[in-house]
C-alpha cells in the first residue's frame, strides 16, 4: 500500500504488517486530477487536483496523522495487476483507515440544516462513494473551501434521508446485518463513469474478490452477483424486479433492478433445503413452485417484506423446452407476486436450472386451457324445444355453449373443467385440465366424481373438479398428453386429440374427438398423426404416397406449400388414385440460377441436367432449389431452409447431377466414363452378391486406354467437381430415401457407388482376376482414396454417428456461397434444437454471431473444451469473431488438419482433473470468462519448419525434430538441467512429447511406451516404417515446440510466443496456450 508523508506529500510504500496510522480521502474525480506518475515526475504542483491532495495531508497533521491515501496518486493504474489488487482491497483500506475526509466539492454551506446544497451533493449519487461513507468508522464531511460540515454520526438523519442507507448501518453495524437486497437498493440510483464499476465498487461491500475486465459491461454485475452466492444462500439476490419482457435469469442486469428491495429481509423460517450453484446449463436451485399460469410457476423465494406477516416473495418461471429448463418472466405486467402461506401446500419442490440468458423470443400469449374444438355429443346447457337433454357444465370461466373454452384464472391449477354429456345414445362425464408439469390430461368416460375422501363432499362440484381424477393409475379412460407434444390416439370407437394450435392470435390446447366409422375405415395412414384414416383421405398429388387425414390437411399450407390434394371419400378409391404414380424428385447440383416472376435464366448445366431428366411420356414433379426458392427473400429462404429435411426426405429420389460428360476426346472418352461405372458397379454387386459376379461383369465396357479411365475419373472425383465441394449437396446425399448419381448420359445409384468404395478399400482378389481389373484399379488408385473418404463420411452422417459439433467439423471445408450455410447447410441432418440459441436458421444474424452462438451452444451442450480445440492460428477469415471462437470459413484446407485428429487425442487425457467447467460470457458475447489453473510461462520456442503447406515427407520430420531436440540441448545445458520436472529423462520427455503421448497407427489408439520411444530413436534410419510414423505425423506438422520458464517442453499452434500462458482450464482435458492481448505479459495475479 503507499501512502503519502503528510508532511513532504512524498509517496512511500508499506507491506500490510507494518502501515502506520492514516487518514484516506473520498472525493469526486474532477479534470485535472493528479496521477502516480505526476507525483513521481514532480509534475504534480502543476494540476488542478494537487490543492486536494495539500489540503487532505494538512487536515491530517493537524489530526496528528503522518500519512494519508488518495486514489488518485496512491494507485498505479497503468498496471492491470494492481488496480484488480487495488479494487479488491478498497473497502478494507477505507475501513483500516483512521478517519476518512470527504471533500464535497460542490457544497459551499457549513450548516446543512439551512442549505440544500449538502443533500444535493454529487457526492452522494457517485458509485464509489457508498463504500466510501460505510467502511470507515469516522467520517468527516469538509466543503469546497476545506471547512468541516459534520461528521457521518452527526449527520447520520440527513445522509439516511438522502441515501435510504439504515441510520444502524451508518453508526457502525456489520453490512451482513442487512439483506443482499437492502444492500443493492442503497446503490441502486448510484452511477459511475464505466458500467463495470457499478459492480466492482461493490466487491468490498459484499465482502467478495474477483478479478477486474474491463470491456465486459453488464456482465461485470452478474459475476458480482455470482461471487455473493458462492458465501452466501439469502435469497433476497432474487428479489428484484424489472419490467423486460424478455426471458431473464434469476440474477439482475443492474443495481437499478435493486431500487425497490429497500424493505426485503431473508425470511426467519427457510424452505429452500438443498444449496444452489452454477453449472453449465445454468443456474441450479430447488424452489417450491406451483402452477400459476400457463407453463408459469409462481416459485417462492427465502424472503419476504420486512414487518409484513405473509409477504415471502415470489417470482414466476416459465418452462422451456428442453428438460428441467427455466427462464423468469413477466406476468401481466408484474414481476412479482407475494407468496401466501395457503400456496405452501399445494407447492412442490423442483430441481431446476436457469440459465441468465436465453435467445429465444419470448411466444404470443397462450389461453390458460381448452377450446373444445370438436365432440361426438353437441354441448347444450340450456334446453330447447324438442330437446329436453341437458349437458352440465363447471368450469373455473364463464361458460358458453357458442366458445366452448375452459380457461384457468390466473393463479389457479388443475382441473379446467367438468362435463356431463348428455345425448340420446347415452351420457359421460368429459373433464379436461393440466397436471403439475403442465401436461394436458383428458377423462373421456367413466366416474363424473373424483376418488376423493372427506372432507371434500363426495357428491359435490368440488368433489367432480378436484384434481386427483388425474392420478388414478389405471383407467381406460384417462389420455395423458405431453406438454410439447399433446396427444391422439383412437380409442376404438373415437379418435382423441389434444393438439397445442394458434387460434387468432393467441396458443390455445384444442380438444378433438371424432367418432370413428369403421365402414369409412381407409387402407392408409396419415403422415401427420401416423393414425388410421377415417372418412374423407387427402392424398398429395406431388408428393408420392403421402396422405392426410381431415384434421392434419388443415396444416397442409404450412407443410407441402401449393401441393394439391385429392379428397378420397370411400376407401375402394384407393387403388386408381395410387396408380397414377409420379412423386417428386428431390435434385441436387451445383448451378447458380436466377429466379424472376416471368422468366428463369438457367446455367447451361443447369440446362443439360433439365433436358435429361425431361420425360414428355411420365409426367413427374421435379423441385430444383435454386430454381424453387426465391433466393432474394430471406423469409422464404428461412422457410424453405427450414423445410429442406421434409423435403429430401419425402422425396421419391434425388438425382445428384455431375454435369455433362466433357467433350475434349483429349483427355478421355465417352467410352473411358462407360468403362468407370462399369468398374464401380460390378464391384458393389460383388459386394451384394457373390452369385452375380459373372453376369454382370459380361456387361462390362472395355476402356480406349487406361490412361483415359484416370482422367475419367479425376473429371467427376472432388478435384474435379463442384458437386463435391458444395455444403448444401451433404444433405442431398444423406437425407433421400433413394440417391442417383448422373454424369451426362451415365447413372448409378448412391447404394451401389457406397458398396463399390467399400469393395474397393478392401480390394479381394477374385474381383481383380478379371481382364483389365487390375489395370484400372492401378490407374485410379492414388485419386480414389479421398473420393472413398468423403462417400463414406456421407454414410456416417447419414447413419446419425456424427455429433452436431463432428457434423460440423467433418464438412467444413466444403464451400458455401453465403459462410452461414456452413451450419444452415447442416441442420437437415441434425435433430431439432441441436442449437438452442439458433434453433432455425435465421439470415438476420452476421457470421459472426452465428457461430459465437453456435460455439457457445457446443460448449453448455459437451460440457466442456472440445469445441476450442484445433485452432492453430489459422488466419481469421470471418470479420468480428472473437479469437476464442472457431472460423468455419476455411481458406487454405492444407493449413487446417484433420480436426478428428485433435479431437481423438483431446478425449484421451484428463489434465483437470474432473473439475466442471465453469464459464461465463458477456452480453455482447465476446468476452468469455473461464477458470482454471496457471502453469507457467513460454520462455523458448521453435522455427515452424513443416508449415502444413505440402504433404510431410521423411525430410521435413527430420528436419523438425532436430530442429526441436537442438533447442531442447541448447537450454538443458544452458540451465545445467539434468532432469525434466516430471522426474523422467530428457531423452523420454522428447520422445513422449513428439509422438503426442500417443500411438496412432494401431486401433484402437494406445498411450505410448518405452518400446515405443526406442521405435523412435530409430526414425533416421527408416521413418515411414516406423510404426510411430503417423503419429510423428500428426504433432509435427504446422506446430511449434516451446519450452516453459519451469522446464516444461510441449508441442502448440504455430503462432505461439515467448511470454504466452500455459493453463489447465477447467473442463479442458489437455493444458492451453493462450496468448495476451497486444503486448503485454500475463499477470497470474489478476486473471481467472
């Protein structure tokens, strides 16, 4: 700590065991204030804010005090390390202080009493001056010309008047005598010239440490808020009250959220059993919760309204989704609700996770229970002439035999009404209402009373209404849908739905039951219910064996667009309608075309594929993308992008179109092509049938010369072929039910290309024994390894074996004309929701933002690291993204090795430990905070000789590893090293540290050996047959070698540096190198 020698305004520095006597001043920052560095240059005298600083020290010699402190000059603040060690040790500095002046410069009174001038005071809207006036003992209060006004027990009636700060907190009682709630209140109207100090001026207050980033904003607060509840479970830090309609966690976004809590106290008896604490999918608390609107509980909070009996404090979470998933919300405008002491028998104790941000839209209003859309018995409550059968209904609404809703008041659960049928062919009880997970249950039948005991009158309203008709195990009766997905299935007579549907402008659960006529019974089942047709059957007319029953064609505007239907009324219709045949073709390619209302300009190879494919004789449909969707419209294009799996999906087949055959006779013939396929078929009909072999091999076209078939196949392998690059054509191939591939005149099917590659990886040779097999095969063998690759890759993402995270990384070097398609392009393959913050494609969001979301999601999802890994310095191509998120825009696809690679190596260390990962990210999500353990610092690194430029050969290996074990002897001699830190030799350590540790070229992959570190010695004498090759591979090219302060030796991306920090981040598997920002060094001290 300095302080300034209040005689000669020296600054001296003092370690915390021996500072003497002080007095500290509390002031306004002003123009012309004076710094540590004018103090040390001499140039002090010459600022407006010296005459402070002279005054300050004066005042203290004449208290008898040798030293004195003023932030402005005591603090170097040019040093992030000692303004974080500053900011956290304030309040303790103002506390330790003898007294504390407060010099208010815009006070000219002395008698506060007489002049409002004191209460108005800038003084007392100022941030930093709240610790400053609670953490001392004394305070005295000095106007601008240094004459004394009072002191803070003097004054302690006007400064309580003024700030709302408890007269009892200002005569000296313990800041955790009050509630974290009255706490934040008293900052609450208190402002500060950058946001983030609106948390950090609180650190002390709330006796919490944390370090200080600035850039982070708003999110300052919220890991304040997160620091408090690490050492502290008062439950007022959740009672604060916003009027933002969007979904918000349970921490507040600022103190001004607090302004209201003046009179919040914990309360004397607690409900909460279990402690809360943050994870990665949010926010874990147990609350007692009860249903209070739709999907929204009112959950109680460990506080209440002080000398108020029955006020503890509620606030309301809405569910989402996702399992146990929770946001808070506004209802009908009110943020809060008192929790009554009658709830707490109806509460039940949930686990929940909430997380602080959700990026969804908050949905319209939904009606809080049923529209009863549709009943075999009309409802008539009021008789008629000629009707005498009268329906009973009691709901907790209005009735209306015209509506026919049940609605939930607000503050009510359960059941949301209860009927009696009555009709001629008979009578039954229909009761509808929600269970205590918002899950809409149905009785259709049965007892019109619930099973319930005394007290309640068996015989009573009260009795049909209780809730407990939706408990029984067994009854044939009883329908339970499901929140998300409602309900339907046929109950031999009647067909029951519950759907969740928008009626006008509001969601509403509609109740249909239709009585089923078995005679009207159609040999189909709809596509939309997956139930048995009844009645009247719309068939699609487009789409090929697709159906809908009367309730699901109501949606079919949304679901097939401008397809017609036809309407069937009598099953035996069927037959004849089926046989007119034709279905849609889903069709892939890789033309460019432009959509006008008039006319279509098409590619020439777009014009070829359409000529083709032209069949006057078999009308078809035939959907093209780029000719079907109006590219220029982002809504439609989010809507069709949105539709792209059903499409594919319920395709008859997709042509995959590789252009015409090209006619230089140069480079090949029509006869070469011909003679490819031919080679590829019948080696995937030796993969089906063995029995086939020989008839189809009679079919086989001899080649014009061998040379031709390469350049045949180099002409529509990758290198060869837009189709093959495209992101778009990866769901082409995978989501179609039947896949052709056409090259001009030349077809096979995706099946037999898939088979033929297998074969072909796995050459057996009683294929080859065939004339010109093996000639071929040679011919083709260097370029048909990646084409192998990359068709079986297609069949590992069509078998849903690829995580979304692997999906993305497995495609990502393939091109996109707009660089959101890399993940739009994708999400046909990938289950709904597999982003939760970009749940649908959105071409409002930047590039930028898409994937720092989507990076965001893979993490809370994993769960951990994996996401960050396997960037190794790549240039950024993506304007905006932040460093820590993956570019998956990829110039150069050499400088971006096998990310499998990584990711396989990753997942076989655990350098921390299990520790959970814990992360925050700022509101502007560019700022992500992590924690984690300090190692040491890069003191040495190496030339990157193997640049990832070309393919590895022997030389550059070798050139690399000595290169790297040359720097390694330079510094163990250097530094008289004779052991590595870890106790092994240096020899192992090197060995150990290139090979990664771990053995590649065997499967499934091993940790390394000692034998396997002999194999490695050997490299210079034969290195591609080591067995280590692949993995020396792997660690060699495009990385660095780097050798720490403490010894350490490891193996980075390329742009590593000398000064760079080596840490285990938690819920990282391996340790991290990461790189300061600009300039400077890592300071351990101040980072988390």
């Amino acid at each position: 700590m300095r302080l300034l020698n209040s005689a000669t305004l020296e600054i001296k520095e003092f370690l915390s065991d021996d500072t003497p006597a002080y007095a500290i001043l509390s002031h306004r920052w002003l123009d012309g204030e004076v710094s540590l560095q004018d103090m040390q240059a001499g140039t002090a005298t010459t600022k407006a804010g010296y005459q402070k600083i002279k005054r300050c020290c004066d005042q203290a010699l004449k208290d008898g005090l040798g030293f004195a402190w003023v932030d402005t000059c005591c603090i170097y603040k040019t040093s992030s390390a000692e303004l974080t060690e500053s900011i956290n040790s304030m309040y303790r500095w103002y506390q330790d202080a003898t007294v504390c002046y407060a010099y208010l410069a815009d006070v000219e009174t002395t008698d506060p009493s007489e002049d409002a001038s004191f209460r108005e005071s800038v003084w007392f809207t100022r941030g930093w001056t709240l610790q400053e006036l609670i953490a001392p003992a004394t305070v005295e209060f000095f106007n601008c010309a240094w004459q004394k006004i009072g002191t803070k027990e003097s004054l302690k009636d006007i400064i309580s008047s003024v700030t709302n700060i408890d007269a009892a907190m200002l005569e000296g009682a313990d800041p955790d005598d009050f509630s974290i709630a009255k706490r934040m209140s008293w900052a609450a109207k208190r402002t500060t010239t950058r946001s983030e100090d609106r948390a950090y001026s609180l650190l002390g207050f709330f006796k919490v440490n944390m370090p200080m980033l600035y850039g982070e904003g708003e999110r300052a607060f919220i890991r304040l808020q997160e620091e408090i509840m690490k050492i502290s479970d008062d439950q007022s830090l959740f009672a604060w009250k916003s009027n933002s309609s969007n979904y918000r966690g349970l921490l507040a976004k600022s103190p001004m959220d607090f302004l209201d809590c003046s009179n919040i106290i914990p309360s004397k008896i607690k409900w909460n059993r279990i402690p809360y604490s943050l994870t990665t999918k949010g926010l874990s608390i147990e609350l007692p919760m009860v249903a209070w609107a739709m999907e929204t509980y009112l959950a109680a909070l460990d506080c209440e309204v002080e000398n108020i009996p029955n006020s503890r404090v509620g606030i309301y979470l809405q569910l989402l989704p996702e399992k146990d998933q929770y946001v808070r919300v506004l209802l009908e405008g009110t943020d809060t609700q008192t929790f009554e002491a009658r709830l707490a028998s109806k509460a039940q104790f949930k686990q929940i996770y909430v997380r602080q941000r959700d990026y969804r839209k908050r949905p319209m209003n939904r009606l809080y229970g049923f529209w009863i859309r549709t009943l075999p018995t009309k409802i008539n409550t009021v008789p008629s002439r000629g009707n005498d059968r009268v329906s009973e209904v009691n709901s907790l609404n209005k009735w209306s035999d015209e509506d026919r809703v049940l609605e939930i008041p607000t503050g009510s659960s359960g059941t949301a009404g209860s009927i009696w049928l009555s009709s001629e062919s008979g009578s039954r009880p229909l009761k509808l209402g929600f269970d205590p997970d918002f899950n809409p249950v149905c009785q259709f039948g049965g007892h019109l009373f619930s099973p319930v005991k005394p007290p309640i009158e068996p015989q009573s309203v009260a009795a049909q209404m209780d809730t407990s008709w939706m408990t029984l195990p067994r009854s044939q009766y009883l329908h339970r849908g499901d929140r998300l997905l409602g309900y339907c299935k046929d109950d031999y007579s009647y067909r029951i739905s519950i759907t969740n549907e928008m009626v006008g402008n509001r969601g509403i659960w509609v109740l249909d039951i239709l009585t089923l006529d078995h005679a009207l019974r159609h040999d189909a089942v709809c596509d939309g219910c997956g139930l048995d047709i009844y009645g009247t059957r719309f068939k699609c007319l487009v789409c090929s064996d697709f159906d809908y029953c009367s309730k699901c064609t109501l949606r079919a505007d949304v679901t097939h667009g401008s397809h017609d239907f036809q309407s069937i009324e009598h099953p035996r219709e069927v037959l004849s309608a089926d046989r007119q045949g034709g279905g849609a073709s889903g069709f892939g390619h890789s033309a460019n075309t432009n959509s006008q209302r008039t006319r279509i300009d098409i590619t020439a190879n777009l014009s070829a594929a359409l000529n083709h494919l032209r069949c006057p004789e078999v009308p078809r449909a035939l959907w093209v993308d780029q000719l079907c969707i109006d590219q220029g419209n982002h809504e439609e294009k989010e809507q069709q992008v949105g539709m792209m799996r059903s499409i594919y999906q319920n395709c008859t087949q997709c042509v995959v179109w590789l252009g015409d055959i090209p006619k230089d006779q140069h480079m090949f013939t029509l006869q070469d092509a011909t003679a490819l396929f031919d080679f590829f078929k019948i080696h995937a009909a030796f993969g089906f049938d063995q029995e086939q072999f020989p008839q189809v091999t009679k079919a086989f076209t001899r080649p014009s010369s061998f040379e031709g078939v390469r350049n045949a196949f180099r002409s529509m392998r990758p290198h060869g072929n837009d189709w093959w690059h495209r992101i778009w054509t990866v769901q082409e191939a995978v989501l179609p039910p039947k896949t052709t591939v056409q090259w001009g005149t030349l077809t096979i099917s995706w099946g037999d290309l898939r088979k033929a590659f297998e074969t072909c990886s796995n050459p057996r040779h009683d294929v080859h024994e065939m004339q010109d097999f093996n000639s071929i095969a040679d011919a083709i063998k260097k370029d048909l390894r990646h084409l192998i690759t990359v068709v079986l890759g297609l069949d590992i993402s069509k078998g849903k074996g690829d995580t979304p995270l692997m999906m993305l990384h497995r495609w990502r070097s393939r091109y996109a004309t707009d660089p959101r398609d890399k993940v739009y392009g994708l999400m046909g393959l990938l289950e709904y929701g597999a982003f939760p913050s970009v749940p649908t494609s959105d071409y409002t969001l930047s590039t930028s933002a898409l994937y720092t979301r989507i990076a965001l999601d893979m993490i809370r999802i994993t769960g951990n690291l994996v996401p960050l890994i396997g960037m190794r310095g790549d240039p950024r191509v993506t304007p905006g993204l932040p460093s820590w998120v993956f570019d998956f825009v990829v110039l150069d696809e050499a400088r971006s090795p096998n990310w499998f690679m990584f990711y396989h190596r990753y997942e076989s260390f655990y350098a921390d430990g299990g520790e959970p990962l814990r992360m925050e990210v700022s509101d502007d999500e560019r700022l992500l905070t992590l924690e984690g353990v300090y190692l040491d610092r890069v003191e040495h690194v190496s030339d990157v000789i193997a640049d990832g430029k070309k393919e590895l050969t022997e030389r550059d290996i070798d050139d690399t590893l000595s290169s790297w074990k040359s720097l390694l002897d330079h510094v163990v001699k250097e530094k008289r090293l004779e052991t590595s830190p870890t106790g092994l030799s240096w020899r192992e350590v090197f060995c150990r540290t290139a090979l990664g540790d771990l053995i590649f070229d065997e499967f499934p992959i091993r940790q390394a050996n000692d034998n396997d570190c002999e194999k490695f010695w050997q490299f210079r004498n034969d290195l591609k047959q080591n067995e280590t090759w692949e993995s020396l591979q792997q660690m060699v090219s495009h990385q660095a070698f780097f050798i720490t302060k403490g010894g350490y030796i490891g193996i980075g991306p390329p742009t590593t540096r000398v000064g760079d920090g080596l840490w285990v981040l938690f819920g990282g598997y391996m340790p991290f190198i990461l790189g300061a920002v600009g300039d400077e060094e890592f300071e351990p001290s101040n980072l988390s």
